[in-house]
C-alpha cells in the first residue's frame, strides 16, 4: 500500500508541471442566484447528513435492528454520507467564491470519491437481494449461511472491491498529459479529465479499464434480476412470502430502480449527450444521483420498514411524554 501511494504522488506531482488547476465552467451559470443556491443546497445537505446519519445510529445503538439486512441498510447509508461529503460542501465553498477552481490533486480525488461511490452502491444493492434471496428463497440455510463472519466478508467485497478498482482507474488517469483545465461540469468525473488528455496521450488502458469495470457490474445487475427471479417465483407460492417480500424487497428494488435509472442516464448523457442544453438543466442530470438516491434511501426504508418504523414511532412518542 505505501508503494501504491508513492507511486500514484510521483505520478501526480510529474503532471503538476502540466496541469496546476481545473476550471469548473458549470458555475457559470450560477453566478447571479448563487446566494438562494447556497442556502437550498446547505438545507437539503444537513437533511442528508440528518435522514443517513439518524438511521445509522437507530441501528446501531438498538440490539433488535442487528441483523443483516439492517447492518446492511446501515453500510447503504454510510455510502451516501461519503459520496456526499465528497461533493457538498466543495460545491457550497464555490458558491460563495469568485473563482471556480479545483486542484489537480483535488479534481483526482473527488473522481475518485465519486465513482467509488456509485459502484459502492451498486455492490451494497447486490449484497442486499443475495440477503434477501437467502432470506425468502433458502430460509432454512438462511443463519447456517449469513453468519457475523460472512456477513462482515460481504460487506468488505461490497467496500473494497470499489475502492481497490478505481484507485487503479486513478492511477492510470493520473500518469495520462493534459493540455485542457476547462471541466464543463460543478464536479469532477474521470471520464471528463481523460477527455482532456493531449492528442498524443495514450488513453487505450483507461479505456480498456473503463469497460472492464463497466462488465464486473454489469454482472452484478444481473446478479440482482436473478435473484428477483427466484425471489417472485418463491412469493407467488404463499401468502407469507408475499407479505415478507412486500415489507423487505419492495424498497430495496424501488432503491434499485431509482439508482439504476439515474446512473444510466447520467452515463449516457456524460457519452453522447447534447452540449445545446441550458447549463443548469446540464448540471441537475450531472447531480442527479448525488441528489435523489442520498434522501430517498433512508426516508424509503425508515417508513417501509415495520421494526425500524416502529422503532421511530416509539422515539417519538417518548419524547412527547
């Protein structure tokens, strides 16, 4: 890990010479609302970090909710804190200034962070339907199965494998010379650094790396229809089933359609979309999984989720006493 580390500072400080600082161009637009801006995008933060950071801690501090799906819910959760915390407050800093610069260094990790991210969610999603297969389709192996140990290796793979994949992906983005600093986004994303890349820079492994990184999850979306598969075959059979799948599936495949949606557009529009669009609307699909998915999640899964609404529901009236 220090070789990596030094490795990917020396690749970093060779294209310093080059590149010193990004100009993010998707702040153009908001230079004359940027006050109104700032005070809606600070409130929908704090309700961010509220919504996730309350859910994390109902489940931890309450023995009853220490199960996998809730341990799980509960990693979903602290996905979205990350990926957030990678954009948010950067995002609040360049409202209030003139200037709208990023560091090379800075623009790299935030890439980074936000790539990390969505794939992290991705493999927690994939996580979460093996539970709930195991759970509804195999409930007599289901706790031989999901032990502690076992649930602690899938919630690493769910981690690691993310981060381990796009530390690569930076690191081959990192040694590419650039000859643009103008990013047509309020964010980083790699796939727009490499678009920078001088007309003589290799950019074949970024590529190369890219699609293998697109068909390792690409399998674990179909993973998950696989599992729905057999989950709804199972459910058709009994009532009980249907109430189970109802009560635990149902948001986890509304958390999946909304992520999926969102993440396939954003992808498609970052490849061929139109640069005719007005920036703001360019700058809301760019945003968009940064947006729903962090507030939709918890808010779905704490009133869906009869222990956890429950749960809410007696902190409430307690407090009303």
């Amino acid at each position: 890990m220090f070789f990596l580390i030094r490795h990917l500072s020396s690749l970093i400080m060779d294209n310093v010479s080059n590149v010193i600082r990004f100009v993010l161009s998707g702040f153009n637009e908001t230079m004359n609302f940027s006050v109104p801006l700032f005070s809606i995008t600070l409130l929908y933060y704090c309700v961010i970090l509220f919504v996730n950071i309350s859910l994390v801690l109902l489940i931890f501090f309450d023995a009853n909710l220490h199960e996998p799906m809730y341990i799980l819910l509960s990693s979903f959760c602290v996905n979205a804190l990350y990926g957030t915390t990678g954009f948010y407050p950067k995002f609040l800093s360049d409202l209030l200034s003139s200037t709208y610069n990023i560091s090379y260094e800075g623009c790299i990790l935030q890439a980074f962070i936000m790539y990390s991210f969505g794939c992290c969610e991705l493999s927690i999603l994939t996580v979460m339907a093996f539970d709930r297969y195991l759970a509804i389709c195999r409930p007599l192996h289901y706790h031989s199965f999901m032990t502690k140990r076992r649930l602690s290796q899938l919630v690493c793979f769910s981690w690691l494998t993310p981060l381990c994949m796009f530390s690569i992906n930076i690191i081959l983005t990192s040694r590419i010379k650039l000859c643009g600093i103008n990013i047509q986004r309020v964010l980083c994303i790699n796939w727009v650094i490499v678009k920078l890349a001088c007309p003589e820079a290799d950019t074949l492994s970024n590529n190369i790396s890219a699609y293998v990184i697109v068909v390792f999850y690409l399998s674990h979306s179909l993973f998950i229809i696989w599992t729905y598969i057999y989950l709804i075959k199972t459910c058709a059979r009994s009532s009980e089933d249907r109430v189970k799948f109802t009560q635990t599936c149902v948001p986890h495949l509304i958390s999946l359609i909304i992520f999926l949606t969102v993440m396939s557009f954003d992808s498609m529009y970052l490849r061929y979309g139109s640069r005719d669009l007005p920036q703001s609307l360019q700058n809301f699909i760019t945003l968009e999984f940064l947006i729903i998915p962090p507030v939709m999640n918890p808010l779905m899964y704490g009133f869906k989720l009869t222990k956890i609404r429950n749960r809410i529901l007696s902190l409430i009236y307690l407090k009303r006493k």
